[in-house]
C-alpha cells in the first residue's frame, strides 16, 4: 500500500478486557503484518482513526473530523428492530453518517441494516476471526484428560456456555437478555427430562443468572474463568455440544471457535452463525427464542453421531478460512482510500 499525508492508523484503545479488546489487538497485529504504521494516542491530526466502540465513535466523530481524520469504527450487533436500547443510538449515528468514511460489520444482519439507511460505500463485512492454531480438534486423549483435570465427569454430556450474558462486570444476577440467559436456561430445563447425564460448562464473567437457574434447576455444572484467552481451547475439548440462544450477536466468537475445535454448535438465528454455519450445520439453527428447537437439536446430537465425519470437517474447513491471517485483503481494502 502506498501512504501519502494520512500513513497512520490510530488504533484507538479497548480497555474492556473482554472480546472486544481481543480483536482490537488481532487487528493491530494485522495491521502490522500489512506494514501500516500503527499507533494509540487520544488526540491525533489528519490520520486515519479507528473506533472499537461504537459509542465513543459517534459521540467525537465531529471532534476527530474537526482535527482533519478519516473516521472508522466496528459495528458488530445493535439492530434496533431487535433490541430497542439502540433506537436513539441508531438515529443519531444515521444523523453523522457524514462524518465516517469506514464501518466494519461482522456479519450480514448488520451489513443490510447499515446499507438501508445510506451507508452502502462506508460499510465493509469483515468477520470476527480466529487464530486457529490455538484451537485444535478434539481428540478423545484431550477430552479424557481435560475433563479430569477440570474435575468433569466422563460420563457426562456436557453442554458449554463460554458468554458473559449477565449486565456488567461482577456476580451478573440481572440478566442481559439481548445474549438469552432465559432462553438458555429454557432449553436446559427440557433437556434435564431427556438426557440424565446431562452437565454445564460454563466460562467468563457475570454469569450469575445463568448459575442461579442451573441450581433452581439442579442441573450439576461447574463455572471457570480463564486466566487467559489461549487456555480457553481446553475448555471446547471437554465438551459434547456448545449453545448459542441469544436474540442478538455480533459474533459470538464461540461459533468459530467451535466449529475449529469440531464441537457440535446449537445456535439460534445470530450474527455470524447465520452466515458460517451452511451445508449440514444449517441444520442446527434455530429461530430466535424457540427454545423447543434448540433443545431437539441438542436431543438429536446427544442420540447420534450426526456431527460426525463429513460435517466435523466441513466446519473446521469453515474455521480455516477465516482465520485473521486470511483476512488480509479485506483489510487492505477497508483502509488503502483512507491511507492516502
């Protein structure tokens, strides 16, 4: 790529500690492997500035095109047709549409939204990648020795849940509906009736709606959080099925992380689920909050090997072509106008 007067990104900072600031890094590592000049300053002039959060984008949007940038933020989920709390945040971002030359969307929920309401030069479909080698198959070696070190029962069909869906940071008693806690815990009530050994796997932070259920429930499971990002592989090899029953996601990253990992995904009708999830693995989605389906879809895997041979290797196939390394053009494509 050649710079002219714009030749930085200021790839402004995610303190959040959780997935957003996981991709900010991998796109600063992408950016770097690209020979762009990478940099985080809180003021800058007439360079190109990238937003990890959409709020703080659209509140100094004017402020950062008064100094002379070319402004580009992640848009990953927050359809107001879906989830009412953006409303007025929607409006007023369509009302500064002038201010943004890039957005990046992960999936094509949000791609058409963006598109239907003037943004169909501003916005690219980059998805939320992965690193697949820190994601390797399951094996039954790694199964055996994971669950015993994590103290799981090897006779147990283990259903994961690895997504904060409590609001804010702590306990996470009050529910975050957009990521369906509810709906989650309305599907394992069905499955207690028909799978006895039925466990939960559970990772990350405010978890604690989730927790109280499963105890109301008394449905045995236990609840970790990695120290770090690259442990969280051990986890996918314990289990038998992994469950998605949001209404809303931009990712979540766990789709592909499951399917690089070959671990059977239940998903409702989400973000890049929608879009990754084709041939055979279409068949495990669900509409949003039919909890009914996602519970049969679980039944059906716990009675078969249907997420065997062919599938297993179409969805690590999947994984593989989108790894960060392979998004290489699209980023060269979403930044080259704003670097020269």
């Amino acid at each position: 790529m050649n710079f002219g007067q714009y030749s930085k990104v200021n790839l402004l900072k995610d303190n959040s500690g959780w997935v957003t600031s996981l991709e900010n890094k991998a796109l600063g590592k992408t950016l770097r492997k690209l020979n762009i000049e990478v940099i985080s300053k809180k003021v800058t002039t007439f360079q190109a500035c990238y937003f990890p959060d959409k709020y703080a984008a659209v509140k100094q949007c004017k402020f950062y095109n008064f100094l002379g940038n070319r402004l580009a933020f992640d848009y990953y989920h927050g359809d107001p047709s879906i989830t009412p709390e953006f409303v007025n945040f929607f409006t007023n971002l369509v009302s500064k549409r002038k201010n943004f030359q890039r957005i990046r969307v992960s999936h094509t929920g949000i791609e058409q939204l963006l598109k239907n309401e003037g943004f169909e030069k501003q916005v690219f479909r980059i998805p939320i990648g992965i690193d697949i080698e820190l994601f390797p198959l399951q094996s039954s070696k790694m199964k055996e020795e994971f669950r015993d070190q994590l103290k799981i029962p090897k006779t147990a069909f283990v259903v994961g849940s690895f997504q904060k869906d409590g609001n804010g940071w702590r306990e996470g008693n009050d529910p975050k509906l957009i990521k369906g806690p509810d709906i989650f815990l309305k599907t394992l009530r069905i499955l207690k009736s028909r799978i006895p050994e039925l466990f939960v796997l559970l990772t990350g932070p405010a978890r604690g709606y989730v927790k109280l259920g499963l105890e109301s429930l008394k449905i045995p499971y236990l609840h970790y959080y990695p120290e770090s990002y690259d442990e969280i592989y051990k986890y996918y090899q314990t289990l038998d099925v992994y469950l998605v029953a949001s209404r809303e996601e931009g990712g979540p990253k766990a789709i592909l992380e499951s399917m690089a990992s070959g671990i059977p995904i239940i998903s409702t009708k989400v973000g890049q689920a929608q879009d990754l999830m084709i041939h055979g693995l279409k068949d495990f989605l669900s509409e949003s909050e039919d909890y009914e389906s996602l519970a049969e879809n679980i039944v059906s895997i716990y009675d078969s090997n249907y997420f065997a041979g062919s599938i297993r290797r179409d969805a690590r196939l999947v994984a593989e072509k989108n790894t960060y390394d392979s998004q290489s053009q699209l980023w060269i494509d979403f930044f080259e106008p704003l670097l020269k």
